[in-house]
C-alpha cells in the first residue's frame, strides 16, 4: 500500500525539476509514489520527468494542457493512491532524512489529518535561511486551536495531508486561480481538521530563485493576474466567514482577511502597478467593504496601514514609488 503521494505540478522548470526529483529518490524511503504533472510546458520539462518514469516504476507521468496550478494539483490529487500526500513545487526540494521522518510519523500516528513542519528558503545551494515555522516540540492540536493560536501559514508545500480527511470534507484547489490558492485550500483543510500535528521536522526548501515564477514576474500581465485572482480569493474569503458561526473563529479569520488586504496593497505598491488599475482594485475593494482595511494583529501591517487606508495617500506613494502609466 502506498503511505505517501508526491504531487508535483510541473511548468517551465527544465532547470530545477531534475533536482526536485532526486531530492526525494536520495533519501530512504518505501512506499511512496511520485506523481508529475506535465501542465502544456513549452520547455523540456516533459522529456526530463519522462526519463525519470522510465527508470522507477513509482513515478507517473501525466501530460495535460495549460490547466494552470490550482486544477493540476486537483488533477493529481484525484489520480494519488497514498494515505497521505505532499504537494511539492517542482523549483523546490526535500532536505536529507524529511521523507524518512514524515513516514515515520505517519507510520505511528496513521489518523492524523494534517502534519505541519518547519522550511528554509535558499536562493543557491549555498545560501540558506534559518528556519521557520518549525515548532520545538511536537504538539497536537485541533485546527480551530491552530488558528487561533498559531501564526497563520499560508504556504501548501510544509504540511502533509491525509488524503482521505481531503475527500471527506471537499477540500480542492480553486481550479480559476494561478495565485492565491494555496491560502484557501489551507483554510478549507484546516477549519474541520481535529487533529494537526506541528513538528519541529525540517521539511522544506523552499527555492527563491526561479526568475520564471510567478513570484518573480512583475509583468503588467502577470500583476494584473494576481490582482485578479487575490480579489477573487478575498471574495472567497468573505464567504467562508459568512459559513462560520463560531464567534472567535470568525473574528480570528476576518483578522487573517485584513492581513491579506494589507499585503495585497503593497504588493500592487510594490509591483509599481498602474494607477488607473489600482483605482479600479481599491473600488473593487470598496464594494467588498474592505478598503479601508481594518487594523491587523501584525505591526507592520498595520504602519503601513496609517497611510494606505487614506487614499489619497495611498495613491500619492504609489506614484511616488514608481507606479507605470498605461
């Protein structure tokens, strides 16, 4: 039986996927299987993942066309056998003895629905950074404690997921967004989860480093899509607070929801976005009732806030900063 599914959406990423792959084959492991999903990449991704199908028969190929992130990992998840899976960027790798260590847990504690465990982010196989959300002693905890009490991480690739919790709740990818995706999916898995272990396991590396990733395009195109998508999951958002009746729960999640807001005004700052684009985010917004934004338990954010929630300011800094004419 298979104990664990690696799901790996793969696009553009003929330079890192080999990487990506041996990093989970170097280590010490049985009964897993990978899963490499072929999204229309343009480059020899396809020809490299192929090569490694060829060699291990635990390793899948699937070839499909510009479904985009959200509905290949759907796809895969749909096609995964394992009792756990872990989705993987294919730019990213697996540090020494994680597999090993994941399994190991899975092995004595098989009812668990969701493991949480600590990263790195590196720009070279040299230069790491300390790590993060690792927590120092093994802790089990329902997801409304998680939420309430732990810092919030959006990130898909440092938790392992039972597979079947996942079904039984519904829990899949927006399939229409490229962005954003990941914090929603961590929010449909976490709000039913009864039983979440955070680990001081180092799981992750996270690779800052792909000029082809969405998180280094700063397009026009490629901006205006975030913009896009992080209105739509802001929107999604809304909903599930609406659906949540639990009167700390929902305070705790409308705080997360501002904190998003906040981030996504800096970023349109930060990205230099149009002006005319950002009047037309910020009455977006105003529709939604979040701008102005409320204050955040986060500090910075909320400094920050002193400024953009007076538009006028808001729009002045952004000229200022550099923002592009159509």
């Amino acid at each position: 039986m298979v104990k664990l599914s690696f799901l790996i959406p793969v696009y553009k990423v003929e330079k890192y996927i080999a990487r990506c792959i041996d990093s989970i084959l170097s280590q010490k492991y049985a009964n897993i299987e990978i899963l490499l999903g072929i999204d229309g990449s343009p480059d020899r991704s396809a020809e490299v993942c192929i090569a490694y199908a060829q060699q291990y028969d635990f390793i899948y190929v699937f070839n499909n066309k510009n479904m985009g992130a959200g509905a290949e990992r759907n796809f895969l998840l749909d096609h995964a056998k394992g009792d756990f899976v872990w989705f993987v960027d294919a730019d990213d790798m697996l540090p020494e003895g994680a597999v090993e260590k994941v399994i190991e847990v899975i092995e004595k504690k098989p009812s668990l629905e969701i493991i949480a465990m600590g990263f790195k982010r590196f720009g070279d196989l040299d230069n790491y950074g300390s790590l993060e959300f690792a927590t120092p002693k093994e802790k089990m905890i329902s997801g409304k404690e998680y939420l309430l009490k732990q810092p919030f991480c959006g990130y898909l690739w440092n938790k392992v997921f039972n597979r079947m919790f996942l079904f039984e709740h519904g829990v899949k990818m927006n399939p229409n967004l490229v962005n954003q995706e990941d914090n929603l999916f961590n929010l449909y898995a976490i709000l039913p989860c009864k039983k979440m272990l955070l680990t001081s396991i180092y799981g992750y590396d996270y690779f800052q480093g792909n000029t082809l990733s969405t998180l280094h395009n700063r397009s026009i195109e490629s901006v205006e899509r975030n913009v896009n998508d992080t209105l739509l999951a802001q929107k999604e958002i809304q909903e599930i607070i609406r659906s949540i009746s639990d009167v700390e729960l929902k305070k705790r999640i409308i705080e997360l929801l501002n904190l998003n807001v906040a981030g996504f005004l800096f970023s349109m700052f930060q990205a230099r976005y149009p002006i005319e684009k950002i009047k037309i985010a910020l009455e977006q917004l105003k529709r939604m009732q979040l701008y102005p934004t409320r204050f955040s338990f986060n500090r910075r954010s909320s400094i920050f806030l002193c400024g953009a929630n007076i538009e006028w300011i808001y729009l002045c800094l952004c000229r200022l900063h550099g923002a592009k004419r159509l």
